[in-house]
C-alpha cells in the first residue's frame, strides 16, 4: 500500500496529506484487486494504526456492497476466511480494538451475511459462535454483529440509493429483508436466543458492559422473532432480576418496553401486560417516591408508558371486536394504572414526566368515549388537570435572556402539555373552564406577592383556553352564557389587576399575547380599550427596558389596532403623537442606539397606515395625517443620499444604504393599511405616495450600494403599482431604465417579476412602453447568460438557471396577456432570435419548469400566430422547430418522468401538439405520418 496516502488517515495530519488519502481511497475503491491488499493487511495483522485499520475495512465493505458479484468463488470465499481469521484474532490480542474499529467490522459482516446467507454462508451465525464461544471479547463481537444485521433488515432507514429508484430498490430490499429473516425464524432464531440466554446468565453479575448489549439485542430482536422465545418464566424473571440491579435496570427497562410493544392478541396482551405488572409492582419499583435516579425513572416512565398505550390499544380492538366482557377487564386494568401514571406525569423531572404523557392522552381519549364518568375518572381528570397546570409553571433556573438548549426542550415540553390540556376539554369543559378561573382568579387577587411563574402560567392558561374551547372567529363573548360570562370576568380582571406592571418579561409577554388573543373583549366592554393602550404604549410595551418585550409588543400592537377598527377613533391622533418617536429615522452616524429595530418599525408604521386609514376623517385629514408621516421620511432620505454620494467609506456606505432603504420599507409598509374598499384615492393620499416616488426614484442612479438601494426602490415600485395603479405609469420608463444600467444576474431576475406585474395589470395601456423596453431588457439578459463563469461555481449556474426562468416567465406574461404584437413588432431577425430561445429552452436545458413555460409560450404562439393568416414563415417555423421540440425534449436522457415537474413539462409538450393540430389540421397530420417521424426512423406500424 502507498504508505505516504496513508499517511493523511490521521485526522491530525495537515489538508494535503488527507487530500491524498481521499484520492487513495477512491483509486483503491476502482481498483480490481486492491481489497485483497487491504484483507491481508487484516488477517495478518499487519498495521497497528487504528485509522489504517478503519481503512482497510472500508475497502472491504466497499467492495462487499457494490462489486461483490464481480469476485469469483475463490475471492468470496477468501472474504469470508479473512473475516473468521480477523474475528479470531481478536480474542487473542493483548488489547480489544477501538470501539470504532469493532463497528466497522460488524458492518461488514452484516453486509456478507446479507449477501450470502439464503445462498452460500447458511450456518453464518453458527461459524461465529463457534469461534466466540463465551470468550468476552468474542461475544462483544457477535453481539455488535446481531446489531448491524438488524440495522440491515429491520431499519427503514437503510436505503443505499437515488430518489428516482427508491421506491422500486425499496420493495426489492423488502422482499429480501422479509426473506432473510423468515429463513432466520426457521433456521437459527431459537439457536440465537439461547446464546444470548447463555451470555446473559454468564455475565450479569461481572461484566455489565455485555449484559447491557445482550439485552440491547433482546430488545431489538423481539419485534421480529416469535415473542413466546423471549416472553417465558426463564427470560421474564431474568429481565425483572436486572430491574433490581443498578448498573442493568435501564437496559432492562428498555428491552421490558419492546416485550410489550411487540404486537400480539388483544387478550394475550392485556394478560402479558399485567403479569409483568404484578411482578414489577412485587419488587417495588412503583414506589416513585422513595426512588431517586431520575434516568432510570425516565426509562421506567417509558415502560409504564408502553404498557398503559399497549393496554388502550387492545381496549380499542376489543371494543371494535365487540367483545364488552374483555374490554371491561382491561379498563379495569388501565384504571389500576392511572394512579403511577399521575405520580409520573407530575415528577419534577420534566423528561421522566414527558415520557408519560402519550399514556395520559390516550387515557383520555377513552374517557371522552364514555357515555358517562364514574367519580374516579372524574378524579382523575381533576388530577391530570392540576398535574398539568402545574407542570406548565417555568422553573427558577429558565433563563429568559438567553435562551439555550434546556430552555428549547421545556418550550416543546409545554406544546406535549397543551395537546393534554386540549384534549382534557374535549372530556370536560366544564371542568377546565372552572379550573382555570379558580386558579386565574386565586393568583390575580395577590399578584404583587406572588411569585412571577404562578402569575405567568395563571395568565398563559386563560390565553390556553381560547384553542382548548374553540370557536369561530374567536367569538368567546357570545353563545354558550356561562362560558361568555366566565371569560368576560377572567379579562376584566386581567386589564383592570394592574398585573400589567408585573416587573417580569414573561408576564409581560403573557399580558399582550392574551389581550391580543381575546380582542373581542373589547367589543363587549370598550371602556377598558385606553387602560390597555397605555400599557402598549408606556414603558410596560414599546418602551420596555428588555428588547424582546419591545419587539414582540410592536408586533402585537399592530395587530390589537387592525382588531379594534372603528373603536380606535377616539384615540387616533393621540395614539400618532405618542408613537412619533418611535418612527425616527436612526442614522447611523450619531451612535445613539434607537428603541426599536428597523423590523419592529415596520410594524409601527403599518399601525399608524392603518390608523389614519381605518379612521372616519374626511380625505382632506387623512392626506394631512399621512403626509405628516411619510414627510420627515422623504425629507430625511434626501439627506442621507446626499452624504452616501459623499461617503468615501465602504462600512459608512453600506450603512446610509441600508438606512435609506429602511426608509423606502417604512413608506412601503403604511400602504398595506389600504384595501379595495379604502382604496389610495378615496383616502385622498395619491398626491402623498406620488411624492415620496419622486424623491425615492433618483436612488436608482446612485452609483453606490446599487443592490440595496434597487432592491428598496423595486419593492416599493411593486406596492404602488397596486396601490396607485395607472398614477404610476409615467415613473415606469425612466425607472427601468436605471434598473437595467450595470445589472448583474440576480437584478434582472428581480426586475423582471415588476415588469411582469404591470404587463399583467396594464396589458394594452404599456403596449408602448413595453415595445421600447423589449429588445434593450432582452440583450441586458443575454449579456450575462453569455458571460462566461468558472465550471465548477455552483452558484453563478444556478443564478443563469434563475434567470433564464426569469426570462420565459416574462415571455410568458407577454404572450399571455394577449400582447404578442409587443413582439412581432421587434422585426424579423429579432423574433426569430426570440423564438429559437425558446425552442432552446424547451428542448436543451434539463430544467423541467423552464421547459414547462417554453412550451406554454409555443403553444400560446400557435393559438395566436399559427391559423392561415399568421405572420409569414410562422407555419414553417411550426413544423421545423416547434413539432420536433415536442418529440425532442421527451427523448432527452434528461427527462426524468419520476419528477412532478416535469410530469407538467410533458403535459405543456402535448398542449403544443394538441394546438398545432387544432390551427393546422390534417395537414399536421399529414407532415407527421410523411415526413417527420420517418425521418426519426419510426416503422410504419407505429406511424400509422
């Protein structure tokens, strides 16, 4: 072997030498016989370095998985002789092998086992335990090859192949998987389960490391041999023997939890899950309390999870079986659960609690099946409910400002206990809504000395509530009275508590998320709505120290405003002042850190668009109040392009570029407050948004930061020409201009999507504008799809690939909008060039959506040009170009018909034929049958 490649096998040696061991690596793989090389190398023994060692397996697995119907007899066999020989060494050498190394090798075994065993190697398992025999190092060995066959028949996971022939490549390792392990059953299963009764026997008591594997493969195992080998007095006493000894018991647990989750009889199971009960609650271990090795209590929760989901399940079946007598049997048995279970679900180790909650669910699922509830199951759900809110609280040791991994598990945590809290009100809302209130109102009354996580979580339940008690259009103040009249109470106590300066983020938080949710609260009792405005506004809100608090309550602010509507009125033109400060324009020269992110002043300035949008002011007012807002931002934008001319600095630049943009955004976000029945005329605001286009527009022609400041400018473009409609026209032409100066790639692909949006929406009225702009827009495209680019840069491919879609999209906007004069009218030679791009794209680019447009252009062109009075030449062009590019592009090696796109490709292609036929008729026919498919060498047969 080339010893200096092998060197770079370290991950310590330097980027060159571990370039030249991948490039080894990959000669070797192609090489014929360069894994005979690498098994000598491991029956021999003849490197010592680890990494090499590692290598020479992955020749081996390589050649195993891919080339191994190229060896002949002899070389398979010389395969398995070198695996048995390396196995043997094992057994004999000073020190094991790194664990690493051991994997590897039961990875390659379990492939030849794969392999060979229906056909060449069917006493496989009994040639390696033969030679492990009860040697530890040797079961180590066997046992990591048990695992890895596993992992070949059982895991889903295990596909070695392309998304095109997965489907077909997975029905065929499924066949063989169910094939192998039938043989299995047959053949050697009863023969393995003894030897793992062996081992476990043999070294329960001094060697914990092998008895954990063993009943690791126990467990893996059980899903797919016949439990009855597993499941007996010998094996079931030896397991719960393991549940009392510290260093075994979670692995016990967990091999406990597959026996039970393997599926059988609903009878069988039921009595399986409750002889296993009776013996684990004999030992003592449903004792919670006086246990307090919390990773074995989560396994533990597992178990008693798996068996109380084991239980509903074989109650469901019996219920549909109509078996009531068995059925009865086994709630009674899932009842006798219900009290670990709670003492599970309310441990203060959220995992061991988390572990349990599919069984409560389910529990509750059966629940909400009854005609009607004993007292016990109406105590049990109290139960579950006060486990619950409980549960729900946040710990002393949350860390709010700096979220961490402990703090993503409890958020999901808290999603696992809403799914309960949900369901709990499907079985009785009642109940929950009574609940709620008791405790809501409990903690409200003395919330100055309360501490922050009861307060947050008797808030957070109340906000629960309007999803657990669903209604529509969240109308929780109508309707059923008793809840309307519950609800109602609970928020008048929550605006009027004062809780609202609770000098803790997350009841602050909890406050605004629950007004917001409950917004028709304020329909019912508007009194309240400036108690709660003040809250948004002061320094419990938008003005909140922490800017987390500040930036969900901009949020949220816009939202509560957009809800109340018409009830804002009286408080519009104070709500404007107050929120004035908030909308300045940081520049980022004075270093003076403003309140809220440019993000959060979108939200800002969209609530004072709606505002003064939504008010019932005259015209008159609302352009006075809206050119009160835009003025400061169009004056201020002046004076920042000025300085960006100027800026010398490239840090400087980028800043006044993003600060001129926030601007254009912020202009942009008061237009959404418009809609089709406050549209910008009626408001009176046209003259407005006129202007700060003018001041926007000259930002094109800035030489400086031309992505930013295009990008701003394009968007804002975009939102008027909805909101302005054809006002906006006369900007158009010089805009476009600009935007087409210097463009690289990516500005053409966005400024095509504008272009696109006024040919859809003006058609005709910009037929003119569009004839002028169309051969300058299409050579600024062809100039950088013509650039050359380095062959291996990713990105600049897939920035062309962009593009040219791009491209065809606006041919196909062209088209479609019925205005395919904008193109006959660019002269012969250009139409034509037009029209081979097409044609190019339909047939010689392997991407199905361009190809799916080309070919909605061809036919749109065939419906438009292709009768008896189409643009001369145009019927020639029809059947030299268009015809075989519908043959053509399906040919295309290419043309994957396993993608959905290009499924739809194939349909536009049979679209285009479909119309040349219904503009050309027989003649399409006639051209088909005589010249063009025998011309592709079509037997007559098939022709006709």
């Amino acid at each position: 072997m080339d010893e200096q490649a092998l060197l770079g096998l370290n991950p310590n040696a330097d980027a060159d030498f571990r370039q030249r061991a991948l490039a080894y690596f990959e000669q070797l793989k192609i090489s014929q016989d360069a894994w005979q090389v690498c098994a000598e190398a491991l029956a021999q023994s003849i490197y010592s370095d680890d990494h090499i060692k590692f290598f020479c397996f992955q020749v081996l697995e390589h050649q195993v998985k891919f080339k191994y119907s190229e060896l002949t007899e002899v070389q398979q066999q010389l395969i398995r002789e070198t695996l048995i020989t390396w196995l043997q060494a094992q057994m004999l050498s000073a020190q094991p092998e790194k664990t690493f190394i051991r994997n590897k090798a039961a990875q390659v075994f379990a492939l030849l086992f794969v392999t060979e065993y229906l056909t060449k190697w069917p006493k496989f398992f009994f040639d390696i335990l033969s030679v492990v025999d009860l040697n530890p190092r040797g079961v180590d060995m066997y046992l990591r090859i048990l695992m890895a066959v596993d992992a070949e028949l059982v895991d889903r996971d295990v596909v070695h192949t392309s998304e095109a022939s997965y489907y077909f490549t997975l029905t065929l390792e499924a066949r063989r998987n169910t094939l192998l392990k039938d043989t299995m059953r047959e053949q050697c299963i009863p023969s393995l389960v003894e030897s793992w009764y062996q081992i476990l026997q043999n070294y329960q008591y001094n060697n914990s490391e092998l008895t954990c594997q063993c009943l690791e493969v126990v467990g893996a195992y059980v899903s797919w041999i016949d439990l009855s080998l597993i499941a007996n007095e010998r094996f079931i006493n030896m397991l719960l023997g393991h549940m009392s000894v510290e260093v075994l018991r979670e692995e016990a647990c967990d091999c406990l939890f597959e026996i039970v989750n393997k599926g059988m009889d609903p009878i069988d199971k039921t009595k399986l899950v409750e002889s296993l009960c009776q013996v684990l609650q004999s030992a003592g271990l449903f004792s919670i309390d006086q246990e307090d090795d919390v990773d074995f209590l989560a396994r533990f929760s597992k178990l008693v999870n798996g068996m109380g989901q084991a239980l509903i399940a074989s109650w469901t079946k019996l219920i549909k079986n109509g078996d009531m007598k068995s059925a009865q049997d086994t709630l009674q048995a899932i009842e006798a659960k219900v009290a670990l279970m709670l003492q599970l679900l309310i441990h203060e180790d959220d995992d061991i609690s988390s572990n349990i909650i599919g069984f409560c669910y389910d529990y509750l699922h059966i629940l909400k099946q009854l005609s009607a509830l004993s007292d016990q199951q109406k105590a049990n759900v109290e139960a579950i409910m006060l486990a619950v809110m409980k549960k729900l609280t946040y710990d002393e040791e949350y860390n709010f400002e700096n979220e961490g991994e402990d703090e993503a598990m409890f958020v999901e945590y808290r999603k696992q206990l809403k799914l309960l809290l949900d369901r709990l009100a499907q079985v009785s809302p009642e109940l929950l809504l009574a609940s709620v209130r008791r405790v809501f109102n409990t903690t409200l009354q003395n919330w100055q000395t309360t501490r922050f996580m009861e307060v947050e979580v008797a808030i957070r339940l109340l906000y629960m509530l309007a999803e657990a008690l669903p209604v529509s259009h969240g109308a929780h103040f109508s309707g059923d009275v008793t809840k309307a009249t519950a609800l109602q109470d609970m928020m008048r106590t929550l605006v009027t508590s004062g809780v609202s300066a609770y000098q803790h983020t997350s009841v602050t938080l909890e406050f605004f998320e629950t007004v917001v949710r409950y917004e028709k609260f304020f329909a019912v009792e508007p009194q309240h709505i400036p108690t709660v405005l003040m809250a948004f506004l002061d320094h419990r809100g938008l003005r909140h120290t922490s800017p987390k608090v500040r930036s969900r309550t901009a949020y949220l602010f816009s939202r509560f405003v957009k809800s109340l509507n018409k009830q804002m009125n009286p408080f519009i033109e104070d709500v404007l002042n107050r929120i004035q400060d908030l909308m300045e324009l940081s520049p980022p020269e004075n270093g003076y850190q403003a309140l809220l992110s440019s993000d959060d002043q979108l939200f800002i300035y969209e609530t004072a668009g709606v505002l003064i949008v939504n008010s019932e002011y005259s015209a008159e007012r609302k352009q006075v109040l809206m050119r009160n807002l835009l003025t400061p931002l169009m004056e201020k934008f002046k004076v920042l392009l000025e300085k960006l001319m100027m800026a010398q600095d490239e840090d400087r630049q980028m800043a006044l570029a993003d600060c001129l943009n926030h601007a254009v955004g912020f202009a942009s976000r008061t237009s959404k407050a418009f809609s089709n029945k406050q549209t910008v005329k009626q408001c009176g605001c046209s003259e407005v948004y006129l202007d700060c286009l003018q001041t926007f527009l000259p930002a094109l022609s800035c030489p400086l930061q031309k992505e930013v400041l295009r990008s701003g400018v394009r968007t804002f473009l975009h939102r008027m020409i909805i909101c302005l409609e054809e006002e906006v026209l006369p900007f158009i032409p010089s805009a476009s201009e600009h935007m087409l100066k210097d463009c690289e790639a990516k500005d053409l692909q966005e400024f095509i999507p504008l272009i696109n949006q006024i040919t859809a929406k003006f058609k005709t009225q910009v037929s003119p504008f569009l004839q002028q702009m169309f051969m300058p827009l299409l050579h600024a495209i062809f100039e950088v799809l013509l650039l050359p680019a380095e062959e291996n840069d990713q990105s600049a491919a897939l920035e062309k690939q962009m593009l040219r879609r791009s491209y065809f999209a606006f041919l196909q906007t062209v088209t479609g909008s019925g205005m395919s004069e904008v193109i006959a009218n660019q002269g012969a030679e250009n139409v034509e060039r037009v029209l081979f791009t097409v044609i190019q794209g339909a047939v010689d680019y392997p991407d199905p959506i361009a190809q799916k447009t080309c070919f909605i252009i061809l036919s749109k062109l065939v419906e438009l040009w292709g009768g008896k009075d189409g643009p001369v030449g145009f019927a020639d062009f029809v059947y030299k170009h268009i015809v075989p590019a519908c043959f053509l592009a399906p040919l295309k090696q290419t043309f994957d018909l396993a993608d959905a796109q290009t499924v739809l490709a194939l349909s536009e292609c049979a679209v285009t034929l479909k119309t040349i036929h219904l503009k050309r008729g027989p003649e399409c026919i006639q051209y088909l049958q005589q010249e063009y498919l025998p011309s592709l060498q079509v037997a007559p047969e098939i022709i006709q």
